[in-house]
C-alpha cells in the first residue's frame, strides 16, 4: 500500500486532525466469517468439482472456485450487483476470503510471467468476468447442480444439527413467490394477484431448521400449482435421506387430485388449506352457529370431522371445518383444512398447529426476499463493444431466463450459508436474530488488517468483536461429513 497522508484539520477542534492515506481497512470483515463456515460446509469447493469450466486452463486469472466465492460472499454482504466487485476489487478482508492462496499472497500484487502476463489473480474478479461465470452457471446442467447443492447441503445440515441421524419427521412447505422486476425481461409478466410485473419462482424450504431445500424460477403469469408435481416429489424423495417421514404443508392453491395422489402414494402426509366453494359452504352451515351464553372476550375454535370430494377428485379425503369466533365480531369466520392424517393420529386442533407452522416458512422466505433481495435484471441484449471496440462478429443474445434462475439460484445457496451463520449466532448468545440483524452485526463490521512476514492481522473491533468471540468456538458445529 502507498505511504502518502495527507491531513485535514476541521477548524471546529483544533485536536482533531484527519488522515487521509491508503490503508487495509475494511468494512466487510464477515467475508473472513463467511469463507471459514463454505469451508466447513464445503459448498464452493463441491460446485467447483463438479461444474464444467469450459475456459482455457492456461490463459486462467481467477479460477472458477474463486468465481464462486466472490459471487457468493458478494451476495451474502449485501452486494447483490456485479458491479461491486470492481468497487471491492481491493478490499482486503474480500480478498482473503475468495483466495486459493495462502500466506500473505492474497494481499500482494500478482506475479507476472516473462511475457508481462498475470499468473495469479490480483483483487477480486471484475464485473464482465462475474457475468461470464452467470452465464456458465446458466446452461441447464449447472442449474441443475445448483439446484442439487441446494438440496444435498440442506440435508447434510440437517443430519450433522441432529447428531449424524434422520429426524423422526420434517415440515416440508411449498409455496410461491413474487419477485419484482422493471423492464422486459424474458419469462416476466404482469400478475393481477400481485399487482405488478414478476416473475413467480417456486420454493420448498424447512420450517423447523429454516433451510431452502429448492428453488425453480417460473413466468410471472403462471397459476401458483404449475409444475409443482415433480418439483415436490423431487423433494420428498430427497428428504428421505433426512427424516424417517415428510409432512407437507401447502396452501389453497396447490390442491389438485393428481399432486394429492402422487403425494399419497409416496407414503408423506401433508395438510393444505382449501377454497371454499358453494359445497364446502353448505356443509359448513349448521356448524356456524354459538353455543348459548354470553360471547367470550377470547378467541375461541371449533373443529369438525368431514369427509369430501371435489368433483375433479377421484375419491374422497378428510377436510376438518375450522370455525372461529372473533372477539367483538358479529359473524362467525371459517375456513378448510384438507389432509390424509387420520382423526386419531392429527386431530383437529392438533392438525391447525401444525399447518400454522407456515408462519414460519413463510416468515425465512421473507427474509430471503427481503434481505438477499434477487435483483433478477438480466435480458438478452447484444453485445455492442469488446474492450472498447465494435465487435468483430456479433454474438447471439444470452438466455436471459436461464440467466435469472441461476442468479436465483445462487441467492438462495448465498440465503442458507448467511442462515447457517445466523443459527450460530443464535445459539452462541441465546437470543433469537433476524437474517438482517446478523449482516449489520457480525458481516457488515469495519476492521483493519496488517501483515508482518507471513503473517496476517485482522483487527475486529466493538460488538462485531464481542460477537465473533462468542461465535468462533461454535462454528465446528457446522462441519458437514465429506459429499460424494
């Protein structure tokens, strides 16, 4: 780093002085956190054998495994734009963290070659070298193992929180989302349930650990059910190697006989809410009534045992009337719970809390929305310049849709090792901790590094130093079995 300070002296204190100089200091210390729990879990390194990087290996700068982590840690700071990498390009905590290199050689300048040529990468990947792995992560293979990763890593988590053995039974929720978009970007479109032009992915998530275990990007106008069977069944199957049994919780628009019965026949339960139509509300007529006495000033819940069938089923199911009467309201409110657990084993009420555990799913899926926030902008437009000149021949557009969904893809691995840490975080100080809160606490955390011989000081100061003191020692906990 350069020698040269220069000071400014605000009139206001005269005992203040400001130096303005060069100096390792960072502000995203937790890119250090963040490469230690990859490590542990060995996410990067598992897509980066397995990925097909059909670069030349002798004209390599950044291997593919730092490409990974610098799209990762990027993603899991905050820094969902590519173009941040050519803003973070020399910052040193970034630097050592997506690093091969050991030693003090992530933070020295790259050697060259006889030719001049850099042999080893100096700073971080730039912006059109990002875009370049995008679009390698984007043909349908690597999706596919995107899509794996997410899955395998979720139920390797899984195991190692309970000692290395299946759960007795996992919550299982499927639902979709909205994501905005701005622009014409292929496969968006505007949906009048939302109000606005998306796209609409697909995701199945565990309520009880939190982890995303699937995600497919899908066309902003699709109905919520589209091409959930073998999305879900793909799931099921996967979560055997988890937990003895699946329960699947979905919402009102999923329910259609052919799911339903490719779900039974693979042995899961599942509870789903259903809409109410002219039959449903016939039936529940003579149960929409009090009981005598005097209204009570406390919610209060009715169950009652039905058996049903849609016209498009081909048998009957067990449908459980919920009726509740609301404190300080006139009419009774209902609706209808749908599921294939016997009376005996679920009943009603018992059936009510677990399909409420959707909160909570719902509640990690926000979160993913809202902190990871997917900016899905990628459209096929043509290459007007290379390195500042008109382009010797016009390549064709990218598939911007295959681009999007593995940009949603990587949100999604980014989510889950943000959550691994958040849990840590968790179980380290005994409090519960918001996605968000463990960013600006532990991730976003200014620090300064310095190097003596082969020696790298990072210092961590304040709470973000308090709370990597506690963390630190739990972070084994997190050390998965090797993948194969």
């Amino acid at each position: 780093m350069g020698d040269s300070v220069s000071e400014i002296r605000p009139t206001f204190n005269g005992s203040l002085h400001v130096e303005c100089r060069e100096d390792r200091i960072t502000s995203d210390a937790g890119a250090v956190l963040v490469r230690e729990i990859d490590d542990l879990v060995g996410l990067s390194a598992w897509l980066a054998e397995r990925l097909h990087d059909p670069r030349d290996p002798d004209k390599l700068v950044h291997p593919l495994i730092e490409l990974l982590r610098t799209r990762l840690y990027l993603l899991v700071q905050g820094r969902r734009d590519q173009d941040d990498a050519d803003t973070l390009r020399d910052d040193p905590a970034f630097r050592v963290a997506v690093s091969q290199r050991r030693g003090v050689a992530p933070l020295q300048a790259a050697a060259v070659d006889e030719c001049g040529q850099k042999r080893e990468p100096e700073g971080l990947a730039s912006q059109p070298t990002l875009s370049r792995l995008n679009q390698l992560l984007s043909d349908p293979q690597s999706r596919r193992l995107l899509r794996d990763a997410l899955s395998e890593f979720a139920v390797k988590r899984i195991l190692a929180a309970n000692g290395g053995r299946k759960r007795q039974s996992l919550g299982i929720d499927v639902d979709s989302f909205p994501i905005d978009v701005y622009g014409e970007q292929p496969g968006s479109a505007y949906n009048g349930h939302y109000e606005g032009r998306i796209y609409h992915p697909l995701m199945a998530s565990v309520a009880e650990t939190g982890d995303i275990l699937d995600v497919v990007l899908r066309k902003g106008n699709v109905h919520t059910a589209d091409d959930s069977l073998d999305f879900i069944l793909a799931i099921l199957d996967k979560m055997k190697e988890a937990c003895l049994s699946a329960f699947l919780r979905i919402d009102a628009g999923f329910p259609e006989d052919k799911l339903l019965s490719a779900v039974e026949s693979r042995g899961a339960r599942y509870v789903a809410r259903i809409k109410n139509n002219a039959v449903l509300d016939r039936m529940a007529v003579p149960h929409k009534r009090r009981p005598s006495g005097r209204p009570t000033k406390e919610l209060r819940i009715w169950f009652h045992e039905m058996t049903y069938k849609a016209e498009s089923w081909s048998r009957a199911r067990r449908v459980v009337l919920v009726v509740q009467e609301k404190p300080g309201e006139l009419f009774l409110h209902h609706f209808w719970l749908l599921t294939n657990c016997s009376k005996k084993r679920k009943p009603g009420n018992v059936l009510l809390e677990m399909y409420r555990e959707r909160g909570t799913a719902e509640g990690h899926q926000g979160e993913f929305k809202d902190v990871l926030a997917p900016a899905l902008s990628s459209a096929p437009r043509w290459k007007m310049k290379y390195r500042g000149q008109p382009p010797a021949k016009r390549s064709r557009p990218v598939d911007a849709f295959a681009q999007n969904e593995a940009t949603l893809l990587m949100n999604a691995l980014a989510y889950n090792l943000a959550h691994t840490g958040r849990t840590l975080v968790a179980e380290a100080t005994g409090e519960g901790w918001s996605l968000r809160r463990f960013r600006e606490r532990a991730l976003l955390a200014a620090a300064r590094i310095t190097t003596h011989g082969r020696t790298i000081t990072m210092v961590v100061g304040g709470i973000a130093g308090k709370l990597w003191e506690k963390l630190w020692p739990k972070l084994g906990r997190v050390a998965l079995a090797p993948t194969t």
